[in-house]
C-alpha cells in the first residue's frame, strides 16, 4: 500500500475519475477543509475545559473523567494477574506473566451474545463471571487469589482505582440496571454467585488508559492513548491544575491520567456543520439516538454502516449497480462490515480483486469495473474524514501537552487493519500541531489486555510499600522511584 508523502499527493490522488464524477453532488460532505478540521479543534478544546470544571462538567458532553492512575509502570513490575478486557465487540480474559519487561500473555475470546448485550446487568455479570470460573479451570488456576485488572471500556465515573460508576453505556450494549452502579462490585458479586475463584479486583480502567500505560511502559514520551476499534476515545496526562474536579489531595507531580470520552462531542449539536444525511440517518436508527456524535463518525462499529447507506443512495439514484437484487445485503442495516472498507481499499490495481469478492459476498451480482470504482472511492472518503477527525482530536491534545517530543499509543482493529489510517492521520496531525512538535503513533500491542494488569501490578507494588491504597499517588511520594515524566 502507498504511503503519501504529503497531504497535497494525498488530495490529488483523490479526485475522482471522469467516469465517476457524476456521484460527486452525493459525497461531497465527506470533503471537509483544514479551516473546518481547524475549527473542530476549537470547538473540541472548548468542551473539554467544559469537563474539567467543576461548574459545567456535570453538564458538559465530554466527560473528561479524571482516572486514579497517577504513576507510569517502571519495568520491574512482577507476578501473575488475571485481567478482562470488555471493550463492545471483544470480550477476552487474560492471565499476564509479568517479570520485568518479559511479559507472558495467554488469552481466550468469549463471545457476548446479543441477548446478554441488551440483557439486564445480572445476566452480563454473570456470563462473565462463568467465562472467568471457565479459565481459571482450564488454566489450572484454582486454589490460588488472583489479582485482576479490568479494562472495561465504557464511560465511568472513577471514585478510587477500583471503583468506577457507569456513566452510560455505548457501543450497542445497554444492560438494564448498570448505570450509576460500580461494576467492581457487580462482578465481585457475580463472581462469589457464579464460581469459586478467588479474584480480588484490583483496578479498572478504560481502553484507551490500559493503551497507554502498556506503551508506557517502553517510551517515556508517552502521554496519549487512542482507541480506533468498535469506538473511538482518547485519554492523556493533564496538570492537576487544571482539573478542577479532581477531589483528592493535590501532590507533586501534579498530574493525573485524563479519560476525555470524546466520543459524546458533538451531542450538543456543536458538530452538526460538518455532519451529513448520512450521519443523520445513522445515528436515528442506532440504540442510541442524538449520543456518541464524534464516535459515530470514526468507531468500527458505524463506519461500514456510513459506506452502506452511501451505496444505497448512489443505487437508489440510478447511479450504482443497475440491476440488484432488492433481497440484496445492501439493503439490509449493519450488513456492510467495517473490516470490508479495508478490504476494499486494500485493492491497488483495476482488477479489484478484493473490491469483487466483498460485492460477492453481500450477493451484489452483475457489479461493473465502474461500479468497483465508486464502491472504494466511497470508502476511501468515509475512512479519511475518520482518519483526519481522529487526527483533529489528537492535534487538539498534542497543542494542549504543549511539549517537544510526544508518542501517542494507539490499539484497535480500525487502527490495526485499515491500510491507510495511520499514514493519513499523521499528515492530518502534522497540519494542525504547532510548528516545532514532533509526535509518533506507536501501536500498542494489546494495551487492554496488558495495561490493566500493568496497572493492577504498579497498584500492589505500591500497596506493599504501605503508600495510598486506593489510588496510584504522585511519584515524589514513593519511596521507591517509578516511571513517570515530570512536566516540562
Ligand atoms: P473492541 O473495540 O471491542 O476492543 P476491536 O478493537 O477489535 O474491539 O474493534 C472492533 C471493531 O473493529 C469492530 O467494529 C469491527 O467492525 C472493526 N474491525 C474489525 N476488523 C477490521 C478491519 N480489518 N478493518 C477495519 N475495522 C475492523
Ligand atoms: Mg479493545
């Protein structure tokens, strides 16, 4: 896959074929100027101050949920913890072997069924915990207490490093009975109904926290994480300072990990001048009408959907595959995967050899080489908008960081897959940052997985040397150094 150099190769490259610049009227909204992306930022800043104060956070659409890690995994953390991570499309448990920077991960996937997903809380909580009793069976685990980490990746508000309140949820789950409920006590509960391990939770901590610490734990410039997988959301380092509603003690270093869930920017209609009747229509048939705008436009879980309702316009318009079925896949809400745009813009010759096989598989028959065409002209217009709002919110932070040298660690399929999301989000960033940053997108491998028992282990080793229980505390308390990066 070719990499752009510079953004200028990138828009060139874009501009449609003769033979398909009848379409233009119906995708035109996806082409956003720098002055919109620039204005994106405004607005994004805006609101996160919003958060951060104590006045207007218990009203603001991003809640920039100040977390109770503090500290950064030094390397010499060790032992064996058993970590979930529950993040909207995966639910996997963990048992991670840490010894240094040797880390051994065994892991299985368990599927959440749709009925448990829409279910009540018990029922979730409860199928969780038979999956944990299950590997901790078939791991030979029994007999000994298993600290664990949990990356549960929902909005909380956090009261302690394993207390967390559900805020909402997102993401297609909405268990009756969660919200405004701490989900440690609610799996501590399933766990003593449902098995008899003996687990003691340790910390919970979103995605996007767990991908930052995991990279943390290997370059010191780390002090963003971003999740591109089902949702999208970020979180970084903030002064203390500067957030208000942070209650605890204040102590030096001064400066907490903030969990932005951006992806509720735009609930307030800020964002309606960039969004398209696309988005409109997406947004009125999911599960949660008028919620999670930003994430709309960028999550794994919606991106297809955008390209599928696209498609049917083009074909309701007479302009794209003139003779499908009508029993066609096409037609059907939540058919057209996330993972086939990047399958399709994954073709890098007329043959459209991948572009064919995705139109074949959702029952497209009597598809044209021009028909191809416009199929991954339309995705490779929905992914870049993603690619360069996600790039937008990430400028917005590296400008607010304000330092010389920052790595951003990102995870997710959307991410991990898309053949050209990182390419185009760092030509996007490099536009928008003030001149002089330099910044990296590093993949964190399994952050969620990793960084909640990194998180969890940072938290015991802390616990033994008799500090703070219930949060990770500013490194000048310890009695033993940890990682972390005073501010410049
Ligand atoms: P989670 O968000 O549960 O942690 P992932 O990071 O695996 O899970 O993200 C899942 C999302 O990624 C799904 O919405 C899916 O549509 C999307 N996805 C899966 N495979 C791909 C792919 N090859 N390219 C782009 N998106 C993908
Ligand atoms: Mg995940």
């Amino acid at each position: 896959m070719a990499e752009f150099s510079d953004m200028k190769k990138f828009v060139e490259w874009l501009v449609p074929d003769e033979n398909i610049k009848h379409i233009e009227a119906f995708v035109k909204g996806f082409k956003l100027s720098t002055s919109s992306y620039k204005r994106v930022m405004h607005l994004l800043n805006q609101e996160m101050n919003q958060g951060l104060m104590r006045h207007s956070q218990p009203l603001a659409d991003i809640k920039m949920f100040p977390t109770f890690v503090r500290s950064l995994p030094d390397g010499s953390e060790k032992g064996d913890f058993l970590a979930l991570d529950l993040g909207g499309t995966n639910f996997r448990v963990l048992l991670v072997r840490l010894q240094g920077h040797d880390i051994d991960i065994q892991s299985k996937t368990y599927l959440i069924p749709q009925r448990i997903m829409l279910g009540t809380g018990t029922q979730l909580f409860d199928h969780i915990a038979d999956c944990i009793g299950k590997f901790v069976r078939d791991h030979n685990l029994s007999g000994q207490t298993l600290p664990l980490g949990f990356t549960f990746s929902f909005p909380c508000k956090q009261e302690g490093l394993a207390k967390a309140r559900l805020s909402k949820w997102t993401k297609g789950f909405r268990c009756e009975g969660v919200v405004g409920e701490d989900i440690c006590q609610l799996l501590q509960e399933a766990l003593k109904r449902r098995t008899n391990c003996s687990v003691e939770i340790v910390a919970i901590v979103n995605d996007a926290v767990g991908t930052l610490m995991s990279a943390a734990h290997v370059d010191r410039n780390c002090e963003i994480g971003l999740i591109l997988g089902t949702g999208c959301n970020a979180c970084y380092m903030e002064t203390l300072e500067n957030v208000q509603t942070w209650d605890e003690e204040k102590s030096h270093p001064d400066q907490v990990i903030i969990n932005t869930e951006w992806g509720a920017f735009g609930d307030n209609g800020c964002l309606d001048f960039l969004r398209t009747e696309y988005d409109r229509e997406l947004d009125t048939f999911s599960i949660n009408p008028g919620r999670q705008i930003m994430e709309k436009m960028i999550g794994g879980m919606y991106m297809g959907e955008i390209v599928r309702l696209v498609l049917e316009r083009l074909n309701m318009e007479g302009l794209l595959f003139r003779s499908v079925d009508n029993e066609c896949d096409l037609f059907e809400r939540g058919r057209f995967y996330t993972k086939y745009v990047s399958e399709i813009e994954s073709d890098t010759d007329d043959f459209y050899h991948n572009t064919k096989q995705v139109l074949d598989e959702i029952g497209v028959e009597n598809y044209t080489t021009e028909d191809c065409k416009i199929v991954k002209y339309v995705c490779t217009l929905i992914s870049a908008r993603a690619a360069f709002l996600a790039a937008a919110g990430l400028a917005t932070l590296i400008n607010r960081i304000n330092k010389t040298d920052i790595t951003i660690a990102v995870d997710g399929s959307l991410y991990r897959f898309h053949p050209r999301f990182h390419n185009l989000m760092c030509l996007k960033i490099q536009e928008l940052v003030k001149p002089g940053i330099k910044f990296k997108l590093a993949l964190s491998h399994d952050g969620s997985g990793k960084g909640a028992a990194l998180t969890a282990a940072v938290s015991l080793r802390l616990r033994n040397t008799k500090v703070i229980p219930d949060t990770l505390p500013a490194m000048s308390e310890l009695p033993v150094r940890i990682g972390i990066k005073q501010k410049a």
